[in-house]
C-alpha cells in the first residue's frame, strides 16, 4: 500500500511539473469532488434589430465591441428582409437593442421601448435626393411626371424629410411625380444606378456609407439636393431590460468613441458618437409629422 501511494504522488508531481494544474491529483484516502468552471453559455442573448441583411456589415464591429466589453449578456444581430418587416418585430417588442429614426423611436416609446440615446452625426441627419446622372434633372420641376424610388413613409430622413423639402420648392408632393416603393435605401440606390427611377430618396449617412463599400455606384448617381438635418437616430432599449445590464450597455455606447477600436465601430455605421437622450429629447418631431400628414393626400406616400 505504501508503494502504491508513493506513484501516486509521483504521478501527481509529473503532471504539476508539466503545467497541468487543472487536473487536482489525490490520495486514495480523499474523497475526489469535481469541480465545474463557469458555463460561458449561460449569459443571456441580446437580440440587436437591423432593418435588412446589408446591416450586418455595417454594424459587425459595433456588435464586436459590445460583446467584448459587456458581461451582463451576449448580442446577436437580427436583420429583415425588408423595413416592413424589420417594423412588424419592432412592434412586437422582438429586439433587445436597435438604432432607429426619430420618428420610430416616439412610437416605439410608447410601447415596449425606452430611448436611451442618440447618434450624433457628422454630416448631421438630413435627407439626400439622388438622381441618376443620364436623368436631365437640374432643376426641382425637372422632377414633374418622372419617378422617384424611396423606401416610404416609414423612413423619416428618408422620405418625410425630402417630401416637406420638395413642397417648400414648390412641387405638388401628391401629384407631381411618381412613386417606386423600394425595400431597403440600397434597393434604391441600385435602382438609380439601373436606370429605373429618375430620382431617389436616402439618408445622407446611408448613401456616403453604402459608397464605401460600392464605389462604382457614385460614377452613375449623384446627391442632388440634401435637405436640412433633424435629431440624429435614436438607440432604443427594451422596458424589461435588466437594469444591471441597461446600465452597463448604456455606459459602454456614451463612451464607444473615447477609445480607438469603439471609435472605428461608431464611424463604420456613420456616426461619431452617442450621448443621453429621452423621449423629450425627440419631442420636436412631432411637428415635423403633423405638418406631413396635413400635406399628404395618400396616407402611403
């Protein structure tokens, strides 16, 4: 027995001397009790909302550096195939986390929402209209009778904003051109590139964003005109969001652009940083869409 329990410790000692200190070597008369590490698996599932497949790209580092810094919780991007239906799961309360407009972020709070940020923007968050460089469009009333792609109503600097504009310029928003309802801004963009609308509605942030990655767009289709900037897009948190990991998300989004790889993050989705904001922050907007639904005739437009 003696023999026996002196190769035991001098298997013991082997494998220590090796490194394997994980491995807890005994004598037979201990009781052996496993001992379990932390199961990485069990934090919880943050489900961050985009509105289409082209947004994983954009937003693949600002994913990467939440979960890094974050340990309350484990983010994964959900996108849609369109701004409808990214819209339906909004309303339903399916993300834990999205960016959206102002005008969504006011419905939103109502619900299952709190707004706990905005984006601010260095080119500020105005409204492009783009145009096809083979469409002869130089003046606003060179847009009369031609069609215009837009991804609708729902897109605030990516519609409202340029039909208010184009009304103050004198047109007919109800009846002066043709509408193409486009499923996401780089639909439109492609449509404009193809030939197949005259003119197109964006934000300015998408459009210098989507350049980036598509160059060769900017050779056919150009910003025409761009309209004044509102309050940039809103972060929105669930209600039920854990305060514990709300908080921690929120501290780690106000100081995103202090450090160097936070920085790339906030720039690559087109903005330079977040600060505080509520659903007061937002209250201006509200008059930007009573004046809208006074104008237009066509609740769809």
């Amino acid at each position: 027995m003696k023999k026996m329990l002196v190769f035991l410790n001098v298997i013991c000692l082997g494998m220590v001397g090796m490194g394997l200190v994980g491995i807890r070597c005994t004598s037979v008369d201990e009781r052996y009790e496993p001992k379990y590490s932390e199961d990485s698996n069990a934090k919880r599932i943050l489900l961050f909302g985009v509105p289409t497949q082209s947004y994983y790209g954009i937003t693949d580092l600002f994913v990467k550096y939440l979960n890094q810094n974050l340990t309350g919780g484990q983010m994964e991007t959900v996108a849609s195939s369109s701004f409808l239906g990214y819209n339906e799961k909004l309303d339903k309360g399916y993300f834990d986390i999205t960016i959206v407009n102002g005008m969504i972020a006011l419905k939103s709070s109502e619900k299952e929402y709190l707004i706990e940020a905005q984006a601010v923007d260095e080119a500020g968050n105005s409204g492009a209209i783009l145009v096809n460089k083979d469409s002869a469009i130089n003046t606003f009333s060179d847009l009369k009778g031609k069609t215009i792609a837009t991804t609708g109503a729902l897109a605030l600097p990516g519609h409202i904003l340029q039909m208010l504009f184009l009304n103050d310029k004198g047109l007919d928003i109800n009846n002066d051109f043709n509408m193409k309802y486009c499923e996401s801004f780089e639909s439109v963009f492609l449509n404009l590139f193809l030939g197949r609308a005259s003119a197109g509605f964006s934000t300015i942030t998408s459009w210098n964003s989507f350049i980036k990655r598509r160059p060769e767009i900017a050779s056919r289709v150009v910003v025409k005109w761009q309209t004044s900037p509102i309050i940039g897009n809103a972060v929105l948190f669930r209600k039920d969001l854990d305060k514990q990991t709300a908080d921690q998300l929120k501290r780690l989004l106000l100081s995103m652009h202090t450090t160097e790889e936070g920085k790339k993050a906030v720039e690559k989705i087109g903005f330079l940083r977040f600060e505080p904001a509520t659903s007061h922050t937002y209250a201006p907007i509200r008059n930007i869409l009573k004046e809208y639904k006074a104008l237009v005739t066509d609740q769809k437009k």
